[in-house]
C-alpha cells in the first residue's frame, strides 16, 4: 500500500504516455548515476543529447522551433517523474520551462530559430544568470554591466548560484543597460558561451542538490551582437522577469509537490519494514498520525496545486497565485520531509537513504525563484 495519488484533472491519454516514458528514461539514464553526479557535483554532458534524442527537451516549444509543441501540462509530466525517481541533478526545469521561454517570448525571430532548435536537440544547454554575489533578491541593484558599441553589446559583471552554469552553452543574463534607471534599467541579453571574454568559476560545493552542476560566471568584455539583447528596446528586462517568474515559481511548486509524495511513499515502505519493540514502526500510533498528517498535507497541497496548473494552462495565473502556490508546497515540502526522516530514525541522517538527500535537497525551494519571505511581500501586496 502507498499514498493515493489521483489522476489530475488536466491530465490525458497523451500525457499519461509520455509520463510512462519519462519515468523510464529516468530509471535507465539517472537513477544509476545519482552517486557517481554527486561527487562529480554535475551530470554527464551526454544526457542532454540522450534526452533530446528521446524528446524529452524543449516540450512546450512550438514545432517549428523544433520543440515538442506541447503546453505546461507536458512539462510537469516530466517534473513530477523526475522528483518521483528521486532524481535531483539534472537541471532540465531551468532549461525547459525558463530559459527556452525567454527566448521564446521575447527573443528575435532570427534567433528562435537559430537558438531553439538546438535547445530542443540537446546540443545547447541553457542557463539564467539573475544573481549576483552582493544582491540575492535585488535584481534592481545589479552591477553587471552592457555597453552599446555600434551593432554590440560589451558586458561586464560577475553572476552566481547559476544552474547549469558549467555545461550551459548559451546564458541568459541580467545587465544594467543604464545604471541610473532602477528596475527600469534592467535589460536582458543571451551570451553563447563561446564568446571570448566569457569564463566560468567555480562548480559550487551546495549542502543538498549535490549533483547539480552550480556555477560561477565572469564576464569580462564579452562582446556580443546588439540582436542578442531580449525585447525591441533596452530596459524591458524587469517586466520580462516579472511575466516569466510565475512560471517557474510554479514548476518549482510542481516538484515540491510530487517530492513529498516520494518522499511520504518512501517512509511509508521502511515504517512497515522495519521493526521495533517486536513490532513494525507504522504500528506505533506516533508513527501513523505523523503519516495521516503528512498525507493530508500532500493531498491539500495536490489540490492547490492541480487548480494552479489548470488557472496556468488557462492564461489566468497570476502573480500572487504563483507566489501562493511556491510559499505553500516549499514551506510543506521542509515540513513533511523532516517529519519523515525522523521516523528513519538513525537512519534517516544517514547519506546513503533517499530520505536524507532529500532533507537536504528540498531546503533550497524556500529560497531559489524568491525567497519565502519575498512570496510572502508579493502577496501582501495584493491584500
């Protein structure tokens, strides 16, 4: 017996399918690895190429950028089996449901097609370079700078905490076009990895996500065609931010969500194993009210989320949803996920447990894509 899951209401035929090849392509291409990435503290490059060739890239692109022509419905298919494996790595989510959409909306119809297709393919990862070492949630304050310089920009700045970061081959990076204009002065731009000027620092050594490939980024007079800037003009780049971040504050509620799933299944399976007392674990009533509440709180927060997609799939999500939605499955995947090591008991702190890389790995989802306590001002904002 494990926790009921019911099939979601935005789902289908077609969806259910590709979640049956998602969860197998897992299996065979990550679930073995997760070890072996961890040290490596990034996956194989080849696994974006792999995944491309099984269509499991740029899913929510149009086909004729080369993409999967598919909705958001497809891409929390493939999140959901993903936090299911108990996979944590593979950056797919920054790539699919951020970095692609940005070029998408706002990118050039040129570049779309250049730059798309190879996104789809494996053969470019992407990457978003928003924070900086001296601003965290204050992206108005960013020192990185693009210079126009007849038919280029010149870029200056250092970027951290980048997922990706090591294997990206284009970035999306956040610049001051013009440094005295606040939030109106923020620009965005792609830099292709190639360019001269452009290095990257160090694979970041995090508490949890050990395999995931973090990184520094310097950009040193990086010079790179005025057509990569994102937008018609200059300065358009904070309400770029602002229409996109929904989006990917709801594919992380997406993951929190089918991880405490997981995370309740796999300690439902080691409290009726395990034995104490000359009795299983689930027996003890502690153990079985510790799980109904956890239960609870997955399905309360299935519901939530399930409306969000549908409001999401629908064009009607707005601002403040999201931010609910990221606050309240962040905050109750921590919750639910320590509630379940403790029943580990010893075991539960030990690395080799799934249970305890993901205590670790899900801490980071109430601060990455705004801080709790930035979804908590969003919101007041509304009230």
């Amino acid at each position: 017996m494990a926790l009921q899951i019911h099939r979601s209401s935005w789902s289908s035929t077609e969806l259910e399918d590709l979640r049956e090849l998602a969860k197998t392509f897992f299996a065979k291409e990550l679930v073995p690895h997760q070890e072996r990435w961890a040290q490596a503290k990034m996956v194989d490059r080849e696994l974006w190429n792999k995944a491309g060739e099984v269509g499991l890239l740029a899913l929510s692109i149009p086909e004729e950028y080369g993409g999967g022509g598919g909705t958001f419905a497809h891409e929390t298919v493939l999140y959901e089996e993903q936090a299911r494996s108990g996979d944590s790595a593979w950056g797919v989510s920054v790539h699919n449901g951020i970095v692609a959409h940005y070029i998408l909306q706002y990118a050039s119809e040129a570049k779309k097609r250049e730059w798309l297709p190879k996104f789809a393919s494996g053969e470019f990862v992407g990457a978003i370079a928003m924070t900086e070492p001296g601003t965290g949630s204050d992206l108005q304050s960013i020192a990185t700078r693009a210079v126009r310089d007849g038919d280029e920009y010149v870029i200056n700045g250092a970027k951290t905490f980048i997922t990706n970061g090591w294997h990206a081959d284009l970035v999306i990076v956040a610049v001051k076009t013009d440094p005295d204009a606040g939030a109106q002065g923020v620009s965005l731009i792609a830099v292709e990895t190639t360019t001269p000027g452009f290095r990257r620092g160090r694979v970041l050594d995090k508490i949890g996500l050990k395999g995931q490939d973090t990184a520094e980024l310097f950009f040193d007079d990086v010079r790179v065609p005025a057509a990569n800037l994102l937008g018609d003009t200059e300065g358009q780049g904070f309400i770029q931010l602002m229409q996109q971040l929904p989006q990917e504050r709801l594919l992380i509620a997406v993951t929190s969500v089918a991880g405490m799933e997981a995370a309740i299944n796999l300690t439902i399976d080691y409290t009726k194993e395990r034995t104490a007392f000359g009795r299983p674990i689930f027996n003890f009533q502690n153990t079985k009210f510790k799980l109904a509440e956890a239960a609870t709180e997955a399905a309360v927060a299935r519901a939530f989320l399930d409306q969000c997609i549908e409001r999401h799939l629908r064009g009607e999500l707005d601002v403040q949803g999201a931010a609910m939605a990221k606050l309240w499955t962040t905050e109750r995947i921590n919750k639910v996920v320590d509630d379940c090591l403790q029943l580990f008991g010893g075991y539960g702190y030990m690395n080799e447990y799934p249970i305890a890389r993901a205590w670790a790995d899900v801490r980071i989802s109430r601060i990455f894509g705004g801080t709790s306590e930035i979804m908590k001002e969003i919101i007041s904002r509304t009230l």
